[in-house]
C-alpha cells in the first residue's frame, strides 16, 4: 500500500476525496513539485499542496528573512532574521502532512534558481521571479514536458501564467457527477431525437456525450459508443443517425460520458506577444491587458535600478509609466502608477487569493482533474485601498513586520487596522484561515483591539487535511483555544488580544453574547458550516447594526457575501431554494437510483438500532409511557409489536442469535417484502389507462435469494448482527468463517403473502400501518409484555449514528443495506465512499478553495474598517477553481418599504425606553404617525390585539410592557434580557395594513 493509500484509510483526506476522487488522487501522489521563492504567496502555494497530498513538496529560496517578510509569511519568526527563508519554513511545513516530504533545494544566497535545478520535477512554481527568469525555465519546460506555473503579487495586484505543455490532456474538466436520467422516446431518423420524461429537466449541453442502458425495442444504443448530444430543449436532446436501428420500444437511461479534453498551452515567450486572458472581474474587463505590460514593465525597472518602484513616489511611477507605454500605448496610466506604488507591497489576503488559485492549478497539472486555466490572471482589488489615499511619507517603511502592508495602506490606516475589534464566529478550516490572515495584516494588535472566536467543537483527525492550525498532538482539544494559541504563536503582538471561547452562538447563550458584548465590537464574521447558526448570526448582527462578513465552500465553489448596516440586504434576505424532496412512496416502494436506496438505507438504521432501543428505555423509564403515547399514536399495535419484539421474542442473550436475527432481516427486507410488493401489483399490473404500471420511473424489483459467499449479502449479515449486539450490550465479532457458518444453518420460514395490503404509489395517499394484520390485537399484546418494575436498571443501548469511525459497523450496514435494494431493483451500486457521503451528507472541501475564499473574505474587511459607505465599493464574491470562474457583483441594497412618506428599511427600528406601558406605545404611534395599532406579539405570545374584548384590553393597555410579557407568556423575563424584541400590525387612516419596523423596548 502506498503511502497516499495509507493517509486515505486514515481518514486524513475524507473531505478532499469528494472534490478529487481516487484516481485524481493517486496521479497527484506520484508528482513531485518544486516551489521557488517563499515570501508570502510561494509559502502560501506549499502549505496548500502539503495539505493537499502531493508526492513531494521542495522549495528553493537561499535568501535571508527580512523584517517585511513576516508580513505575511507566517512561518516565520522575528528570531528568524537573517537566516535563509527555505531553511526556516522546510520544517514548519513538514508538520503540516507526516505523509508529504517538504525538502530543501539548498543553493547560496544571490543564487538564482538554473535549469538543472529543475530536472527531476513534474512541476515547477516561480513566485515574484523577474521576467528573464521565468522566460528562461519556462523555455526548456515547454519543450521537456514539465508543467510550468509563474505567479506573483505587488500589493493589491495578482498575476499569474501557466503552461502545461504542447498537449495536455484534461481527464475530468467540470468534476460534476455525471448527469443521467429516464428516457420516454427515442425517434428513428436522422436527427435520433430523445424525449426524457417529464419529471426531470435532462441537464445536457451541446457538445456533452451520452450511452444509453434498459432500453427496450433499439437494444443497439445499449452500452452504445458515446454520442454527441445536440440539446433541443430542457427535455429532449438528439443523438444523430437512430434510422438504422429497431424501433424503441419502452424504458431507458440516458448517462453523460465524460471525454477526455486535450488542451494546447503556448509557451510564455509565445504567449507575451498574443496573450490569453482569464477574465477574474468582468467590471474590469480592459484591465488585463494594463496590467500584462505593466508586470512586463515592473521587471525591466527593476533590471534597469537593481530596484522596486518606491512607495507612492511619483517619480518613480513617471518612469514607470513610461516604459510601460513603449510595450502597451494604450495602458491605463491611473492603473499602472498605482502598480508602481505598490510594487514592494506584500499582502497576506492577495497572497491567499492568488496562492489558494495556484496552489490549484498545480493539482490540475499534476492530476489532470479540472479544467486548468488559460493562460494569463491579472487580479486586483484597488477598491480595498481607503477613501483617504496616504501620502508618500505615511507609506515609508519602517522597519516593523507590517512594512509589507505600510507600503500599500499607509501608517494611519495600519493603527485602524491594529485597534479593530472582530468576532469570528467558527475556528474550522474558514476560521483557521481568517485568524491566519488576521495575524498578518496585524489585526487587534492595538491598544484597543480584540479578537474573540468561538467554538464549541474538539480536533478531529480529518481535520489536518484543511485547518492547517492544528497539528496531530491537538487532537481532543478545542479548536478554538488551539487556533488562538496558534495565531498568536505566529504574531506575538496578538498576545493577550485574542479571546477564545467554546459557547456556541444561539437563544440559549444571549446571556453571553449580550448587548454589552455587541457593543464591544466593530464587526462579525461567520466562519460557520449551517445555515441555521448562519441565519441566527445575521439577525443579531441587523439587530445591533453591525457589519457582517459572510463565505461558504462546497468543495471547489465559493462564494463570499458583505452585509453593511443601513446599506445592504442581510443574509437572510435572500434564501437557496430548498432541496427537492424525494417522496416517500419513491423511497419506500419504487427506487430508480443510488440516492433512494442509500437514503431508505438511513432509515432502516434508524428503525432497526435507534427507535426500538429508544422507545423499549422510554417503556421502561417514563410512568405511563404506553398510556401517554399509544393513545393519539393511531399505531398502537405496531409500536407494542415492536416493544413485545425487543425485550421478549427476539431479544437475544448470545451473539450467535444476534447472527440468526440478521439473517432473518435479509429474508424479510430483500426477499418477503419484495415478493409481497410483486403479489400485490404483479410485473404485468396495469394501470387504470391500461399502461403498463412498472414502466418509466417505476422499476420492477426482484427478490433476492441469500448466498453467504456473496460478500454484499455477507457484509450485511455481519453489520447488522454487530449493530444488534451492540443494543443489547452483548460483544461483537468479525470472523466471516463464523457468520457464513451460522446463517448458513438457519431455517427460514417459508413466506406466504398476504391479501389486501395496499401499497402507497403516490405522495398523497395514506401510508399503510406496518403491523401485522394477523396474530394478536394490541390489549393481547400488552400481556405479553413484562412489567417495567420488574427490570429496574436495565435498558438497551441506541445507536447514535457516527460516520467518521470506520470499525462501528454504521456505514458498513448503510453501504450493503443500500447495494441490496439497488440489487432488488436493478440499480447500479455505490461504493462505500460514495454511500458514507451521502448518508452522512459529508460536505466536500478542499484547503485551495477555503484559502481563496479567505482572501476575498479580508480584502472586504480592509473596507469595513475604512468605513467605506457606497454600494458600488463592495464586492460579493462567486467562485469556481474546477471550471475555473470568478464572479464578482455589488451586494444588493436594503429594500425599500414605505408607510405614509416614511422609507425604511430591515436596518431601521422604533425603540421605547424605560419599560413603557403597552398603552403608551399605542397612543405613540397614533399621536406620532397617524397610525392605528391592531396587534402586539413578543416572540411566540400575542400580547393585544383589537379583537381580544374591553375586559381583556382594559388589564393590558395599563400594564409596563415586561409585566405584560411576563403574564401572557407565563414565563419570567431573564436577568440578562435588557431588552424585548416586539411585532407590530398597524392600519393607516383608510384602515388599510402597512408594514413598519420592528420595535425594541428597553427594560
């Protein structure tokens, strides 16, 4: 096994394994990587391929640290001055990966990297190499087939180059699953047009490739060379020439074939004359081509003074300006004299941006996974510089770790920067990130500022792979508390300005998160992995008005989001769809493919090993259990059936009936139940239009007969009995030798079905009761069972479904209890990675997104801490490294509402000090607003409302508004509620409903 394999069964890689899969994986664990230079962004691209699980990672760069260096490298420390930068960061990021050696290339400081440095490698990074360099290496790269990246950041501005050679070919280029889907018609003609049905939007574009597989009556497109798709619309598509073919029949799948892409890369030399341009911001769609001749021109200024343009000096940028006329007359000149002042400028968050972009392209050329990009990336993001530019003299470095940033921002803005005051919502790999950044850039490290992040979870192994804070000795600590330690490790300036803590943010912690902790900060940032904790986040950051950063990554894709008091919309404002539902009927009765029968899987665990256990200990612990729940059930006898079942007929006393009990499953889930399915509607059934009933969605299953040496039907015997034992707290076992011999030996009851049981086909008809129609009725079997009194102590153990621990049995039985069903029903199987990611809905992730998405993150918050007010200044991010894509957009404005000539927005609220009388507030908003109030509600109570009678509203009206909550709800206010959030229906003069804000009442 190799050590890429080792590191998978481990458990390192579990989330990057859904981005990448196997194969990408194993290509990229022969390539071994060379990464020059290692300030900020060369450190930024090794961290990423370490994580990422590359063969070898060597980094050459003999030259010594320099204060700006820390900056943004966050490997090193202020005692590192002086030494050389490779040497310094080879061990720290060896930590990162025990499966990824990290060497150094060596080499003497002043010596420049020479093409025998480079053979041996698969691939070759330059970061901030000058021009002559990277012409040089590339030329014999181009002709040597060696994959080639050049990449380099100048303050604000990114810029990035490869070449993968004369032919590369492009194994996978969009990573999606391929679609498939039912097919209704094929027509026999030239065009072979193909109607899906109805249901199911098919998902193809021009130029895709589709097989085909169940078809009936044209058997020749069954497993069918690939052919071209030409969509016609949402729901048909044609295949060319079907003429020759038998005439289709009935059923059918359609499955995309991914073809392979083959891609021709230019080499540099080639590529600077007529270059092509990845678009990063279309709102700046002419700036590519500036900054193509002005990065060609930074090099020959620097070649020409042994020098970097000075900050913010204007003669320098005069000179500059002028030579890079001569290669590109047309540059934009206010663009090119702000690459001149920045061109010594060193920040982290460019560095994540373009080194989580690169760290990417390198996996692509060595994976062949994911449409590489073609072929230049200029990037910038002059929006984050502040509204008050600094002056030449603010931008003189002075010789402290944050000169990187001095250069770019200015002195002023930098103490801005230091007394911000943040909260990070989350330390996973988001949080890990930003804290990263935020060290960097010196975040809170002033007088007044402070960083507080919270997390309630502990390190798990398969966190290494991407919150690159943690080490494998952190394993069981908190994250939070790790993270903290960690950062403030890599900037001792944060010493005593970062505040970890473990409550999770929600309505149980308000005590915590209060308004004088609100009130202690300037700003939010959600580092969060749900949408609940992200939707609770955002109504508190509307309700005390604070800014809100928002990001999310799902393997590849990223996306950013700014919310700004008064300005934007918030979070919330706009929602995903939600998922489409699978109906019940589907799942329980008529499967057509993988996703229905791992998800019916799920429930059978459930209903297995989770609720029987559950309701034998609630039977036995709670005082009227049956009384209390059987009554209103309407499934009395099944739910006594199934009591009667786990602690009298089948509650086993040795593992061996455990072993019996499964295999009796087998027969009754994957043989009975599929025969009494066909009994009731028979494969020749048909419907009340006389079409066949199995045809189209509707696949018609087959029972399974068990067959030990089959390792599926094996698999789940095994599982199954460990998940019994395991209720029962009887040992397990795992010999295969042991279970082929006992359920080999088990005498099935032959299976009679049973008349007149109705099989649920739609969504909308009643779902029939499980218990059995025959034997005894529920008063009978209460009988049976013993008296809770008479087994005090005892109660079974339920299984509480974890995915990440592979000796459990859990997804074992998911996996086989699933390929089962697919069995029944002739639906191709999945692997048990496969499986575990959706039954454990396992979000895919991946370091090089996460760092990027970071990066977009803090440039944002560069802007919140100027303050910047307009719109247009702002930028929600959308990106996708597989295609790859970036999308920018303005965030959208706070909507407008409008009572009487008033506009307000979600941002905009009435308050009412000092505890007011209900009455008061009314007659307020008559008096102030011509409007007449109609009902009042705090959280779930109706307080008033018109309607509630004279008796009723004279109590109320008087009252203080917290006695008022207090005797409706029937629940004291807390001590550390300062404050009651309340609704408000009003009518305007012609009695018509307006919506106005929402109104806080002081305490």
């Amino acid at each position: 096994m190799d050590v890429d394999e080792t590191a998978i069964d481990e458990g390192l890689y579990s989330r990057q394994l859904y981005v990448l899969g196997h194969e990408a994986m194993k290509r990229m664990a022969a390539s071994n990587v060379l990464i020059v230079g290692l300030r900020g962004l060369g450190v930024e691209i090794a961290k990423n391929l370490v994580l990422a699980g590359v063969k070898s990672v060597t980094v050459y760069d003999p030259e010594p640290v320099e204060i700006q260096d820390l900056s943004s490298q966050y490997f090193l420390r202020k005692e590192d001055i002086g030494k050389p930068r490779a040497e310094i960061a080879v061990p720290r990021l060896a930590e990162l990966n025990a499966y990824v050696p990290v060497r150094n290339l060596g080499g003497e400081r002043g010596q420049e990297i020479t093409v025998e440095m480079i053979k041996g490698f698969q691939a070759v990074v330059l970061t901030n190499a000058s021009l002559s360099k990277q012409l040089e290496i590339n030329d014999w790269t181009h002709t040597n087939g060696v994959l080639f990246i050049a990449a380099e950041t100048r303050g604000l501005f990114g810029s990035a180059f490869n070449d993968f050679g004369p032919k590369f070919t492009c194994v996978d280029p969009t990573g999606e699953q391929p679609l498939s889907g039912m097919i209704v018609s094929v027509e026999k003609d030239k065009d072979g047009l193909v109607t899906c049905l109805d249901e199911t939007r098919h998902g193809l574009e021009d130029g895709d490739f589709v097989t085909f597989s169940e078809v009936q009556g044209m058997t020749e497109l069954n497993g069918c060379e690939p052919r071209k798709v030409s969509v016609k619309g949402p729901y048909t598509f044609s295949i060319g020439d079907t003429s020759n073919f038998g005439g289709y029949k009935l059923g059918g799948i359609f499955t995309q074939v991914k073809m392979p892409k083959i891609l021709e890369f230019k080499s540099l030399r080639e590529s600077l004359k007529n270059p092509e341009f990845f678009i990063t911001d279309f709102a700046k769609f002419d700036r590519p081509s500036t900054l193509h001749a002005g990065f060609q021109a930074l090099s020959e200024f620097r070649a020409k003074e042994q020098r970097f343009p000075r900050p913010r000096n204007s003669e320098d940028a005069a000179k500059f300006v002028a030579l890079t006329k001569k290669i590109d007359a047309d540059a934009d000149e206010k663009i090119l004299t702000e690459l001149a002042f920045q061109a010594t400028g060193d920040l982290s968050p460019v560095n994540a941006v373009i080194g989580g972009f690169i760290a990417q392209e390198v996996l692509k050329a060595c994976s062949a996974k994911f449409h590489p990009m073609l072929q230049h990336l200029y990037f910038d993001s002059l929006e984050s510089l502040p509204n008050e530019l600094p002056t030449e003299e603010d931008c003189q470095p002075v010789g402290s770790r944050y000169d990187g940033q001095i250069v770019v921002f200015g002195r002023k803005f930098q103490e801005k920067i230091a007394n911000h005051r943040q909260f990070l919502v989350g330390a996973g790999a988001l949080g890990c990130e930003l804290l990263k950044n935020w060290s960097m850039t010196g975040l809170a490290t002033g007088p007044k500022g402070q960083i507080t992040v919270t997390d309630l979870d502990t390190i798990e192994k398969s966190n290494l792979n991407r919150q690159f804070l943690f080490r494998a000795k952190d394993l069981g600590k908190f994250k939070s508390e790790v993270a903290a330690a960690a950062v403030a490790d890599m900037n001792p300036d944060l010493r005593g300005k970062i505040v970890a803590k473990q409550e999770p943010v929600g309505p149980d912690t308000e005590n915590v998160y209060n308004e004088e902790f609100f009130a202690s900060i300037d700003g939010v940032t959600n580092a969060l992995d749900n949408v609940k904790a992200r939707l609770y986040m955002d109504q508190r950051c509307v309700f005390y008005e604070k800014p809100l950063l928002e990001s999310g990554t799902l393997g590849t894709k990223g996306n950013t989001q700014v919310i700004i008091p008064h300005l934007t919309e918030s979070y919330s404002s706009s929602q995903d769809p939600p998922e489409k539902e699978t109906p019940s009927c589907t799942v329980k009765n008529f499967p057509n493919a993988i996703h229905h029968t791992i998800e019916w899987a799920r429930q059978e665990f459930d209903s297995l090993f989770v609720k029987p256990a559950q309701s034998v200990n609630s039977y036995l612990s709670e005082p009227n259990f049956l009384e209390n729940n059987l009554k209103y059930s309407g499934q009395q006898k099944e739910q006594v059936e199934q009591l009667v079942e786990y602690l009298v007929s089948n509650k086993p006393l040795t593992f061996e009936e455990c072993i019996v009990w499964a295999r009796l499953q087998f027969e009754e889930k994957y043989s009975n139940a599929i025969r009494q399915l066909l009994f009731s509607l028979p494969k020749d059934a048909v419907t009340s239009t006389g079409q066949p009933f199995w045809s189209g969605p509707k696949r018609a299953p087959d029972p399974l007969t068990f067959n030990s040496s089959d390792p599926t039907h094996l698999a789940y015997v095994i599982a199954a009995a460990n998940l019994h034992a395991y209720n029962y707290g009887l040992r397990g076992e795992t010999d295969p030798v042991v279970f082929k011999k006992i359920a080999d030996s088990v005498i099935v009851p032959e299976f009679t079905p049973k008349s007149g049981v109705k099989v649920q086909v739609n969504e909308n008809e009643p779902v029939q009761s499980e218990a059995s129609a025959d034997g005894p009725d529920a008063p009978e079997l209460l009988k049976q069972l013993p008296a809770p009194s008479s087994l005090v102590g005892y109660r079974l153990n339920p299984v509480e479904f974890e995915k990440d621990d592979d000796t459990n049995h859990h997804i074992d039985f998911i996996t086989a209890a699933s390929n089962l069903r697919a069995m029944n029903y002739s639906i191709n199987p999945a692997d048990r990675h496969s499986t575990k990611q959706i039954a454990g809905k396992i979000i895919p992730a991946i370091a090089t997104t996460t760092s990027l998405v970071v990066g977009l993150v803090c440039l944002e918050l560069y802007k919140i801490i100027d303050g910047k007010n307009k719109l247009e200044q702002y930028k929600n991010g959308f990106v996708n490294l597989a295609l790859p894509f970036f999308g920018f957009s303005e965030p959208i404005a706070a909507k407008k509402n409008k009572y009487g000539s008033t506009e307000w927005t979600l941002w905009d609220r009435f308050t009412f000090e000092n505890d007011p009388t209900l009455r008061e507030i009314t007659e307020w908003f008559k008096k102030q607003h011509n409007l007449e109030v109609s009902m009042v509600s705090q959280g779930v109570s109706m307080l008033w409302s018109s309607f509630v009678g004279k008796k009723k509203s004279e109590e109320r009206l008087p009252l203080k508004f917290s006695k008022l909550v207090e005797t409706v709800s029937k629940k004291p206010i807390l001590p550390h509620v300062k404050h009651l959030i309340v609704e408000v229906m009003v009518m305007d003069e012609e009695g018509e409903d307006v919506e106005v804000p929402f109104i806080v009442v002081r305490l």
